[in-house]
C-alpha cells in the first residue's frame, strides 16, 4: 500500500518536475510515514522536499499537486497540514482488498525481494572465553539473532559470526586461575593473584581436572603446566557458552579465532600491508596506525608496542581485512557500550585496508540492570543474586528474555524487571502478544466444536465494517514494511513495538465482538481476518525468535 501511496504522489509531481525542467531522479528522498491516525493512513513530506527544485513554497507545491491527489481512486480523502505536509486517507474497501492477498499461514509473508550487490556480515557476542555469559551478553545476542532474521526476511544475504579472543595476556592469566585453583584443591599452599579469574566456575573446571588427571600437574613447572590448564579452560568455558547460546536459540553461521589470525601469520602480514602504504609508521620503537588522520581519532594507536607484542587492534584489523576478502559488503559489529572509543580506531582500519569507513557499521549496546521485587539487583556471584545469562533465562524463559532484551532500542539502557516479565498480564508484552497469537488458535478450536468451516474458500469480506476490524488489517498489512524499515534501520526493537500495537488491537475488538457467531457469513468473514492476523503475529514472533504457542 505504501508503495501505492508513493507512485500516486510521484505521478501527481511529474508534470511539476516537467515543468520546471527537474529529473525526478535529481530529488532526494520522499517519505511516506504512517502519522497519528487522525492525520489519515499516510502522509508525505514531498512539497518540503521539492521547494528547492521547484523554485515555490511547500504549501504552494502541495496545493497544486491536491486536485490530481485528489482524483485518486485510492484515497478517500487527502488535505495539506501545517506548512505543507500532505495526508491521506485510503478507502476502506482498497484495505480489504490488500488485506486479503495475506496467506492464512504462510511463513514466508513479508519476506522481500533478494537486495542484490550486498552482502552482510553481523558479528555478535564475541564474549572472551574468561567467564559465563551475563546478561549484557544476552541482550547483544538477541539483537544480533533478531537483526539477522530481519536482514534476511528483508532480502538481504547475511551472515552471522562469534569471533573468540582466545589468545593473549587474559588467556595466560585464564590457565594461571585454573592452575592455582587445581593446586589449591590438591593442598598445596598457592594463592591466587589479583589480576586472575576469581569466579567459582574456575573452582569447577580445577575440580574436573583433578577428577580427571589427578597430581599429574603437581610437580609440574607453570611454563610447562601453564598451555594445558590455559586450552582447557578456554575451550570448557566456550562449550558452556555454546550450551548457553543454543538454549538461548542462538546460532551461529561462521565461527572466527583470534588465534587462528596470528598463527596462521594473517597479523603480521598486516601490519606489513599497511607499513608500505604509508596507513602504519614506527615511533618511539611502536608501530602506530594512523587513526588521527584517518578518521578523526583523538590520537593515533599503537598496533605494535617497542616490545615486539601486537596489541588487540592489530588483530582486530587482520580479522576485518579478512571479514572483506571474503567478500562481505557490509559488516555490522554488535560490541558493548564501552566500545565507544573503539569505533573510530575501526573506521580507520578500515580505510587504510582501502575500503569504505561507512560499511563498517558498529552498533553498541547500552547496560541492563535487572530488578526485582521493585529494586534493582546487585550485579554480585558471591551475593547468590542473577549475574549470568543462564540464570535469568532459567528464571524467566526464553520467549520472555528474548521480547524483553528487544523492548527497547539497543541505544538505549534497558530495565530488565524479572517479576514483570514473569506475570501473565496486559502489563508483560511478551505474554500480551503470545496471548492474542493462543485466543485466535483457541478462535479456530471452537468454530470445528461447532462445525463452522474455519478457512472458508470466499468468504464475505464487505461484511466487516467494524472500525476496529478495519484497524487491524491496517496495521497487519504494514508488516512487510515493518520488516523494510526495522532492517534499513538495524532496529529490531520496532518489532516488538509493532507487535505489541497490533495485539492491542486485536484484544479490544475480541473484547466487544464474537467471533463465532450465529450469522456464518459474518462468521467466515471474521475467521478469515483473524486467520490472516494470525499469520503476520507468528511471523512477527520469528522475527524476535519467540514461540507463538497455540495455548497459555
């Protein structure tokens, strides 16, 4: 329909644009929004954008394109608002028409045609193999799992990666925990240092090791001891954080290894890459990479200190040359909020590797603070308060952790109320819509009890007249370009918003009208509509990763 609403404008504007000898292919974007529902059904801002080409005010090119609008067999009605915006309002009957193109389950509604020429790649989560995941993990991976499922159900080729940074001074100071903690259980006086891993899990993974190897390490000398206990601690901790994942439905495409980039010479070579084209010089002993000039760094950094040792960007910057060889276009990377400084530092990398800073797309996620029983929770182990990923997940449920992690934009802090998510009322979105998802199930289970056909073949669709059954196939035929928006913008949380909206309508007209009625053209009409609502929540829930349960 939007599309509709655009060619109509276009049309209108094309003896204009003749006249004042403009290409519309000159002209800038045009918007054609949703507004608040007393403005009508769209509105558009192409007067504003047109005046510059034109050479007339906005309310001038709007009163002039008004009658043409007007003329229009797919409104009912259009006006001018404020300086020259212009609504519309689309006849009721062109709604139901639309609206019935809709499958009564289909999971494929809303997928868009392929977007040739670009090729993406979302690299998410990346948590170090030092711990369990926390929450602020589990937040970076539902945006990341939902942003991918939107890339794709928008048409776009993406692909999904976990890079590990399992290599350098955290990883030695991994293996030193577990070896201290192993010779501490076998009853040897050692002490743990501060800057090591103080988490009981370390205690766990110490005690499998003495259950499965027993003094074999006791005599041993750390240099020695120090690469087993580091390997197997790392790689323990990542098949946790798999098992995590996976009950977390999130799965990964491509898995990439900090270590594989400097084993395998990738870093060095570089590093030397960039020394040659002018992107890498030497000072004070370092190698520095021109982050300053590239991209409006504060200063420059250093990819290699006096020492000898390259630092994490210069990893990073292997890493990404390697993300582009394999021919990805566009690389969003989902990092955590204290990554702000980091951004630059990557847009220069990605310069100097000769490609374009913008399609490198850095998205940051803000804190979560979980409360409960009305304060917020203690980020504590030792208190026996939620810390990990695992244990709100287990308290809460997947659905509900997932819609909660995507309730907000993930540019801003998010609130994580356990008691809230947990309750089964209006108040928890999660359960509000899976709620209307099960009551249109439950709608089809009592139209066979009493022998009604659920899915009739034509049924009467000028009996829905409701207001409100008008509203719903409005809103339900907006998904695909819910699902074109929320991609364009890496913003999965309108999901939910949209979800939370078309629910909402949904349970104010079951409120008042019965479905199955007496009247079995009435009826079928109905089943009809409520059938289709049904096939864009459920795949407004895929989008999210959360289950649309046929019952609650």
């Amino acid at each position: 329909m939007r599309n509709e609403v655009r060619k109509a404008v276009m049309d209108a504007l094309a003896p204009l644009l003749s006249r004042a000898g403009t290409d519309k292919a000159a002209l800038p974007y045009i918007a054609i929004e949703v507004p608040e529902d007393k403005f009508g059904d769209f509105s558009t801002n192409v007067a504003m954008v047109c005046t510059k080409f034109l050479k007339i005010p906005p309310r001038k090119i709007a009163e002039e394109l008004l009658p043409t609008l007007k003329e229009n067999q797919l409104f009912s009605a259009v006006s001018i608002a404020g300086p020259g915006f212009i609504n519309f309002s689309v006849k009721p009957e062109r709604w139901i028409e639309d609206f019935r193109s809709i499958p009564d389950d289909n999971s494929e509604y809303g997928s868009l045609p392929p977007v040739l020429g670009e090729k993406v790649l979302i690299e998410f989560v990346s948590a170090n193999p030092t711990g369990p995941l926390h929450i602020g993990h589990g937040r970076g991976a539902a945006v990341g799992d939902s942003l991918a499922r939107l890339l794709k159900k928008a048409g776009y080729d993406a692909t999904t990666e976990y890079y590990t940074n399992d290599t350098g001074l955290q990883m030695e100071n991994l293996g030193r925990s577990t070896l201290v903690r192993y010779r501490q259980l076998m009853g040897m006086d050692a002490t743990l240092p501060e800057n090591c891993y103080q988490g009981e899990y370390i205690k766990d993974i110490a005690r499998e090791i003495v259950d499965r190897d027993g003094n074999r390490y006791m005599d041993m000398p750390e240099t020695e001891a120090l690469p087993f206990f580091t390997t197997y601690t790392a790689g323990n901790i990542l098949e946790d954080i798999k098992k995590d994942l996976a009950h977390f439905r999130i799965g990964f495409d491509t898995w990439a290894s900090e270590k594989f980039f400097h084993e395998s010479g990738a870093v060095e070579q570089t590093i030397q890459k960039l020394r040659e084209q002018g992107s890498i010089y030497e000072k004070d002993g370092a190698l520095w990479l021109k982050t300053q000039y590239l991209a409006g760094d504060e200063k420059d950094r250093v990819v290699k200190r006096a020492n000898g040792i390259t630092t994490y960007l210069a990893a990073d910057i292997a890493y990404h040359d390697d993300k582009y060889r394999r021919g990805f276009t566009r690389i969003i990377d989902i990092w955590g909020a204290d990554h702000h400084g980091y951004v630059a530092r990557m847009k220069a990398a990605a310069k100097a590797l000769g490609q374009n800073p913008d399609s490198l797309q850095p998205m940051l996620i803000q804190i979560v603070s979980l409360k409960k029983g009305g304060e917020v929770v203690a980020m504590s182990t030792r208190s026996g308060k939620f810390t990990t990923l695992k244990e709100v997940v287990d308290d809460v449920g997947v659905d509900a952790a997932r819609f909660t992690f995507l309730t907000r934009s993930h540019e801003a802090q998010l609130e994580f109320d356990l008691d809230l998510t947990k309750q089964q009322s209006s108040e928890n979105p999660v359960y509000y819509v899976q709620y209307a998802y099960a009551r249109i199930s439950n709608i089809f289970k009592t139209a066979q009890a009493r022998g009604v056909e659920p899915f009739p073949e034509n049924p009467a669709w000028h009996r829905l007249t409701v207001d409100d059954e008008i509203k719903i196939m409005k809103r339900a035929l907006f998904f695909p370009a819910l699902v074109e928006d929320a991609a364009k913008g890496l913003a999965p949380h309108q999901t939910t918003h949209y979800l939370v909206e078309l629910a909402g309508l949904f349970h104010k007209y079951y409120n008042v009208n019965r479905v199955v009625t007496d009247d079995l053209e009435l009826t079928g009409a109905r089943l009809a509509m409520v059938a289709r609502l049904r096939t864009v929540i459920k795949n407004g829930l895929e989008l999210l990763g959360v289950v649309a349960p046929e019952t609650m």
